[in-house]
C-alpha cells in the first residue's frame, strides 16, 4: 500500500507549494498592457490572416474571471482570506485565469525535478478538469483542493479512487494502477523507495492489486478500495498531509 502513500506525499507537497506560493517582486509572469495584442497582430502579419482569425486568437487569451469569492467560499471549504492568496497566486502562474494541461505539467515540474512528473501531473489535471475541456477554471482549482485539503477521509479516498480509475468506468483495473504506479516512481525518480528496477513497478501492482481485490475478479471497486484504505494507517496518515493552512 506504500505506492498510495507515496502519492498522496507527492500530492500534498504540489498542492502545499501551490496554495503558500505569493507573488513576489521579480516573479511577475503577467505581460506587459497590449503585449498580446502585438504578438497576435505580428502572427497575423506572419502567417496573412484575415480579421476574424485575429479575433479568434484574442479570444483565446481573453481574461477568464471567476465567481465571486462569496461564492467561492460556500462552495468550498476556504474562508475568504484563504481564497484571495490562492487567486493572487493562481493568476501569477496563470495571468488569463485558466490554465492548460501544459502549463499545469510545467508548475509540477518545478516541484518535482529530480525525476519526470508530465505523466502523474496529466493523471491528476484530469482529476480536477470536471468538464472535460482541456483546461483548469480556477474554480475547478478551488474545488479539487477544497476535497484534498479540507475533505472528509472518504471524500479523499473518493478523489484517489477517480485518479486510479483512470478511464471512468468505476473499476479499478490492473493495468489502470500498473500506469498511476509507474507515473509515480518516474516523479518521485532518485528519491523512490525501494529504488526503481524493471520489476519493482509490477511487483508492488501485484501486492497490492491483491489486497484491494477482495473478491478476486480481477477489478478493485470503490468499495473494495474503501474498505482496504481504511484499515490501512499508513494510508490514513498519507491523506492527512494534504491538510494544509494557508
């Protein structure tokens, strides 16, 4: 079970350094008044497009502003002060208010350099994109950290549950946690434990794909992952890392 507790280590650390990250004098990544403007009107120049594909790129870059912080807050389980801080620095990483799969890869990647995080971050940014549209409201940022740091134990099993269960269907298969597992051991990189070999990925598969497969029908239910977790304390201290304070 130490592959989940690794996960749910390497998530908190992500999400703490996500949330405490304030703008500082230096850091400022939002462009220049009608530099984007420019750039589009030299694209346009460039590649001799018309008016309205000029229009269809500013589009792409309009300013995405998200529901009142009172809304925020009933929705969530942030108090107001919190949500501000996390908006400063959400717009810093992300001046237009929403953020791709991309740019959300490249924000892990700082945090995790010893090894290669593309493929768990892309895992987790699906976690979080409800809507399916490719890309993060801040919202949705709000929303996925609300469950993780402020969630309830089941809530937070909830949300492992839908990252190992990676195309939806509400089944756990063993090739679904062989991927979340090696996405894991290539993040964590030189500092995994046990170090990574050819077989260390399906071994720990294998052990513990057999504990959770109580039935034994070669799929985990969220049921059979429920009550696996919860009789595990290593897991219940994993997800305890994610309650952070601002």
């Amino acid at each position: 079970m130490g592959v989940l507790f690794s996960s749910s280590i390497a998530m908190g650390q992500a999400i703490k350094k996500l949330k405490l990250r304030k703008s500082s004098p230096g850091r400022a990544r939002i462009p220049p008044r009608g530099s984007v403007r420019k750039r589009l009107q030299s694209s346009q120049s460039f590649m001799s497009t018309g008016d309205h594909d000029l229009e269809d790129l500013e589009m792409q870059v309009v300013r995405y502003k998200p529901e009142g912080l009172d809304v925020l807050c009933r929705k969530s389980k942030f108090t107001r002060k919190e949500l501000q801080i996390m908006y400063r620095g959400f717009k810093q990483e992300c001046p237009t208010g929403i953020v791709n799969e991309e740019t959300f890869k490249e924000i892990y990647a700082q945090f995790f350099p010893q090894g290669d995080s593309s493929a768990y971050a892309h895992y987790v940014f699906n976690t979080f994109d409800h809507d399916r549209n490719g890309s993060l409201s801040f919202e949705e940022f709000v929303m996925g950290l609300s469950v993780l740091s402020r969630g309830t134990l089941q809530e937070r099993l909830q949300w492992a549950f839908n990252l190992y269960d990676i195309n939806g269907d509400g089944f756990i298969t063993k090739d679904e946690m062989t991927d979340i597992v090696s996405a894991i051991y290539e993040m964590m990189g030189r500092f995994s434990e046990p170090m990574v070999d050819e077989n260390t990925t399906k071994e720990h598969v294998e052990r513990v794909f057999h504990k959770m497969d109580i039935n034994r029908d070669g799929v985990i239910t969220f049921d059979e992952f429920m009550e696996t977790c919860r009789r595990d304390e290593n897991i219940t201290k994993g997800m305890a890392i994610f309650d952070t304070v601002l």
